[in-house]
C-alpha cells in the first residue's frame, strides 16, 4: 500500500480498546486500513495508562504512520458539566477560572489541574464543559511524535458525535443520546441551548431489559419540566429493537452511512473512531 502524507488516520481511545482507521486524502476518502486492538483486561480498569501504551505499540506499524491524525477520547476518560451564562464575565481567563471553579465543586480539588474546554450556543446561554487529565492529552501527542504521527486534533466523544449528527437534529427542542460500552450520556437542548446534561454507567447485560428503565431514570434526573418530544440516539451497538416505546417522545436512531471497505456489521466497533473530524 503506497501511503501519503496528506492521509488521515482516525482513532479513538477507550478503556478496554484502541481504534484506528486510515482513509484516503481526497473529495471521496477511501478506507484504506482498519484495525481494533483490545487493551488487555486486568490493566484496563486502572485508567488510560494501559490504553495509551497500547496505542503506542500500534502506532508502531508503518501503515499508520506518515498521516495526519484526529484522536477521539472516550467519555469513560472525560467529565462534563453544563456552566450556567454569567454576565459578569467577558475575557477567556475569567472563564477558564469560573469552569474550574464548577469543577471543583463537583469533583474536589483534583479538577483544579485538569484541561478544561468549553462551547455554547451563543451570548446569554448556557456552556457545556469537558475536562481532561493534561497528563492524558501530554502522552497522546508524546506517542504521535515518536510515531510520525501529526496529531492535529484530540476530541471528547460526546462532543465528536454532537457535532457529526447536529444537522440531523431538525428539532429546536430534545435530546441527545450516546452509548458506547459501560456508559451512556443523555444531553438536552432546547432553543438553541443547552438544558441539561447526565451520565450513567451502561451494564454490560441485555440492553432490551436495562434501557427502559435507565432511559427513565435519565430523563428524571434531567429536571427539565416534561418528557422531551424527541430523543436522537447515536447507540451503533444497541440493536434497533432494544430501544423501549415511551409515551409522548420518539427515540429517533442515527444510523452509520455505509462506508465502503467497512462491513455493515462492524460499523458499531469503528463507530467512535468514525466521529472524529
């Protein structure tokens, strides 16, 4: 396989896997490598570290070498918080210090160190937080050097998603969701805004016996006066009929696009690499 400067490798970094995808530079990128490697289990439940050294060793490879790269961190790695709008403040440093502050609040004094982003939808309006460990996001950019790796881009999951699904979302009023293994997150908007924002661990069972009712307790926990009309769900590994019927809402599913070179049913296991812009 000849490889190009201008390809994109698109990865993504999760507790008990490393994803990686290389495409094609061009108007029609074409799939050109894929591989999952697995994170060996009794390591994977100490943190990222295991992760990042196996994406150290995969990126080994020469096919994933000599690329650009977007990276998408899994939401087991990512906090998030919804920042209340504050008039008071303008500058950027005056929001970096008010996000920390929020942090601390929830998570003690550790978030005080942690990398912290932020978006909204405009003046006025609620902003949705994420933080990362720095050290974290230090070691990813250490192992794309010494692989020849030219990482340009390093995402939280949820917000990859949002972002790759927002124009599919004709409603100016409902909810996000997203699944990924062990966990899933339920985001609201309405009016353009952020309304409300939670996560609860995913148990590795059944998903037709555990949704309805970790969908219900989701929706309570979101105070946001009433049962949103439309829940756009991003979920590749639940099956179409897991999804529970609830009165006055409909769950809308956000499918993969067939992509060719990726079998349709290995489009849920590359799902969150394919985020990645």
């Amino acid at each position: 396989m000849l490889l190009s400067l201008n390809d994109r490798v698109k990865m993504a970094l999760c507790p008990d896997r490393v994803i990686l995808m290389r495409f094609s530079h061009g108007l029609r990128p074409h799939l050109l490598d894929k591989c999952i490697v697995p994170c060996p289990e009794a390591e994977a439940a100490a943190g990222w570290q295991a992760a990042v050294a196996v994406l150290r060793e995969a990126l080994k490879a020469p096919e994933w070498q000599k690329a650009t790269a977007t990276l998408v961190i899994s939401n087991h790695f990512v906090r998030y918080l919804l920042i209340p709008w504050n008039d008071q403040l303008s500058s950027d440093e005056e929001w970096r210090a008010m996000v920390h502050h929020c942090f601390r609040q929830v998570y003690g004094d550790e978030a005080e160190r942690w990398e912290c982003r932020w978006s909204g939808g405009g003046f006025g309006t609620p902003l949705i937080a994420s933080a990362i460990d720095p050290e974290l996001l230090l070691a990813l950019h250490q192992v794309a050097q010494e692989s020849g790796v030219k990482l340009d881009s390093v995402q939280p999951y949820l917000m990859a998603a949002f972002n790759h699904w927002r124009r599919r979302m004709v409603s100016d009023s409902g909810c996000f969701l997203l699944t990924e293994p062990g966990r899933i997150g339920l985001a609201c908007f309405h009016d353009g805004q952020w309304g409300g924002l939670v996560f609860e661990p995913l148990p590795p069972t059944d998903a037709a016996t555990v949704l309805p009712e970790l969908l219900q307790r989701m929706l309570l926990r979101l105070e946001t006066g009433g049962a949103p009309h439309d829940i756009f769900a991003f979920a590749a590994e639940v099956p179409e009929a897991a999804w529970p019927q609830t009165d006055g809402t409909t769950i809308r599913l956000l499918p993969l696009e067939p992509l060719p070179g990726l079998p349709p049913e290995a489009g849920a296991e590359y799902a969150m690499a394919l985020m990645g812009e």
